[in-house]
C-alpha cells in the first residue's frame, strides 16, 4: 500500500485553476486491471484504486500518512509562467510579431 501526495494539474477543458489548490492522496494501483470474464470491462481486486483525500494543504496530507503509517511519495507541482495578454496588444502599433493572416 503506496501512496502519492500531489497537487493536480488544471485540465484541458477549462482555463480557470479551479479544483488545482488541493493536495491529493492516491494510492498507486498494486494490481493490474484485467478484462471481466462476462462483460469484458476492466476490473480490478484493488478497491484502494478508488480512495482519493483531498486536503488544503500539502502538510496536512504528509501528516495523515504518517499518523496512519501509510508510505508515501511527495511529488512537487511545477509552476507554468504566466504570460499577461490583453486582446488590445493584438492591434498594438509597435507589434513584435508579425500579422500571420
């Protein structure tokens, strides 16, 4: 029973941080999903595949795995520049980039 504390990255489909603040504990799957002999979905014995603890900060997470013995990897979120644009930079005279239509 491993786990791995991290904070998620935002999605593809919003542009919005939401759901991004929170640090995450999973447990890293110790079998193999296989197919089900009679519906052909993908199955699995491991039941702790399913536990995800959400928690405000990343102490908060490293505490209760520790108080409840839980081996765990802490993996660090990379931060992404942010770039500031304004729409009106788009039709700015002294453009640095050329028109590419």
């Amino acid at each position: 029973m491993f786990a791995k504390i991290y904070r998620p990255a935002k999605t593809a489909m919003q542009s919005g941080r939401a759901k991004s603040h929170d640090w995450l504990l999973e447990f890293i799957p110790e079998m193999a999903r296989r197919p089900d002999p009679l519906m052909g979905w993908a199955s699995s014995g491991d039941t702790r595949r399913q536990v995800r603890l959400s928690f405000e900060t990343r102490d908060e997470a490293v505490a209760y795995a520790q108080r409840h013995a839980i081996p765990f990897q802490v993996i660090e979120a990379r931060e992404t520049p942010r770039r500031i644009k304004t729409y009106a930079s788009n039709f700015a005279h002294d453009r640095k980039e050329p028109w590419s239509h």
